[in-house]
C-alpha cells in the first residue's frame, strides 16, 4: 500500500513543470540581463536569493548552529564557486556571443563532464563501451555546431563554445562536490548557504574582470537597469533560483534521480523556442542536428547509468 504522506500527482507534475520550463527560459533572461554586467548582476542574485531562502528556512527552524561553522562555509564556498561562479557565471558571458538557445543546448554536454569527475573524486567503477558512444555523440555534437556551418550567418563563436566547456565543467564539479560530507544538514539551508557564498565569489570575481575588460561597473554604470530589467532580475531570483531551485530538491526527494535528470532534455527545447520567438534566433539545420547528437549522447549515458542501477551484473561464483 503506497504511504499517505505520498506526494499527488499534481504536486509531482507542477515540480516538473516548474524545472522544465523556469529553467528552459532562463537562459533568455540571463542573456538580457547580463548585458549590464554579467557577474554583477548574477552576484546580486544569488546574494538576494540565498538571503530569502535563508531567512525562510530560519522561519521554519530548519537551521542549526552546528550549519555554520567554518568547515560547513568552505564545503558551500567550494560548491558555489562551481555552481554559481563557474556554472552561471560561464552561461552569462557565453550569451555574450552566442544565442541563448545555443547556450542552453551546449549545457545538456554537463553529464560528460559528471562521468569523468565521478570517476575521478568518487573512484567508480569503469565506464562502460555505452557511456564512451554517449560521450562521442556529445563531442560530435559540439563538432557539428561549431564546424559544420557553411554559410557565415549561421557560425558559432568559438569563445562561446570554449566558455560552455568551462561553465558545464564548472557546474558538474560542484554537482559532484555537493555530494561529499561537510555541508548543512538540511538541503534548502545547504542551498542557501551555496548561493551566497556564490553570490559573494562573483561580486569578488567582477573586480578583475572589470579592470580586464571594462565590462562590468562600467557597464552597471553607463547603461543602469530599467525597470524591465528589474522585473526580469526579479524573474531570476523568485523563479530561476528560489522556485526553480527548490523545485528540483524537492524532486530529488520524491522521484528517481534519472526521471528528474530528463530536464537536460526539455530545457534546451524550451530555450531554442523562447529564443527564436522572442529574439528571433536562427535555428538552422546545423543546430537541428548537433542537437540531437548532444542530446542522444546523453539519453545514451541516462540509460547506461539506469541499466547499471536496475539489472547489476551478478558476482562471479568461486570456481
């Protein structure tokens, strides 16, 4: 008999809904945005929205003393400095040079990078011939979007595609070191410790880069958001990074990780609509099938991984 404490199905589908949509369109949002500083205004994000789920998990009592000690403030500094500084902060200055859909795409490439930090940290057993194809479709993927153009109008930047590897390399390795022990007992105060101090790493980050590149405060200062801009920073903060967020955590809970991991699938989808309804993004043929050996590749992995977890291979027998 299923437990009454079981979540409805309603609950489960509007969680779905809120991971499949809220993120597949952030990637458009991040792009307006970011046009007045890309690590300023995604550090006043995470700050904002770290203070708000804090403030809240500490309303509901879900906060212990024992959260906050020095060790617990390293384990989230090291988990926001992948998640936030690397993983979003990477996707706001690639939509500097490439469509949002493009980028959203290029973030589906993120659990090829999970199997070799898996590997690597957690020492897991060896990848499968399956895994090595999922990985190959990915790369030619990636091969297809930035090579396979021949008409100008439809190339891709290659500092796009190179910022892409990092921010998804980025956003698996504090994927993967959220995982390792230290941080706060609950998941949401983990959460919100984890954007804060990703939030305080890119507003340290925007100093270098503003006296690089110029393209920080100064932009903050010579092109200050209007009130549309607020209202989308604010889409970032309520939707994005609190419902979006919590949404998936809660997911993680209730559902088989594999299920809630097919937001890699939609997302892109979801991105590449937004982008060429509301921008007019081109999506040519080249990004139809670099799509599909992208996203292929993954589903291929997905399935390796669930095989794995469902149908182990039984113990050799003693001779």
């Amino acid at each position: 008999m299923q437990p009454t404490h079981a979540p409805s199905r309603l609950r489960i589908s509007i969680a779905f809904a809120a991971v499949y949509l809220i993120w597949g369109s952030t990637y458009l949002v991040i792009k307006l945005v970011s046009v007045h500083g890309a690590f300023v205004m995604a550090g006043l994000r995470f700050l904002l929205a770290g203070a708000i789920l804090l403030a809240f998990a500490h309303w509901r009592g879900w906060t212990r003393e024992g959260d906050f000690t020095r060790r617990s403030w390293l384990h989230s500094l090291c988990v926001g400095t992948g998640l936030m500084l690397l993983g979003n902060g990477g996707v706001a200055i690639a939509t500097n040079s490439l469509d949002s859909g493009i980028v959203a795409l290029m973030t589906a490439i993120t659990p090829l990078w999970l199997v070799g930090l898996d590997a690597f940290m957690h020492r897991v057993d060896k990848v499968s011939r399956v895994v090595w194809v999922g990985i190959a479709l990915g790369i030619a993927g990636i091969a297809v979007l930035r090579f396979g153009a021949v008409q100008a109008a439809s190339a891709v930047s290659t500092t796009g595609i190179v910022l892409m590897f990092i921010a998804c390399f980025g956003w698996a390795f504090g994927s993967v070191w959220s995982k390792r022990p230290g941080g706060a007992h609950s998941p949401i105060v983990a959460t919100a410790m984890q954007m804060l101090a990703g939030g305080v790493v890119l507003m340290l980050a925007s100093v270098p880069k503003e006296i690089m590149c110029h393209d920080e405060w100064t932009r903050l200062r010579d092109s200050p958001p209007d009130f549309t801009t607020i209202l989308l920073s604010l889409y970032l903060v309520v939707f994005g990074s609190l419902f979006g967020f919590t949404a998936y955590i809660w997911l993680l809970r209730h559902q088989p990780a594999a299920r809630v991991a097919t937001y890699a699938y939609v997302n892109p989808v979801v991105a590449l609509g937004l982008g060429a309804l509301l921008l007019h993004e081109v999506i040519s043929l080249q990004t139809v099938l670099a799509c599909a050996l992208m996203l292929g590749g993954v589903a291929l992995i997905q399935l390796a991984k669930a095989r794995k977890n469902f149908f182990p291979r039984a113990p050799a027998t003693a001779e």
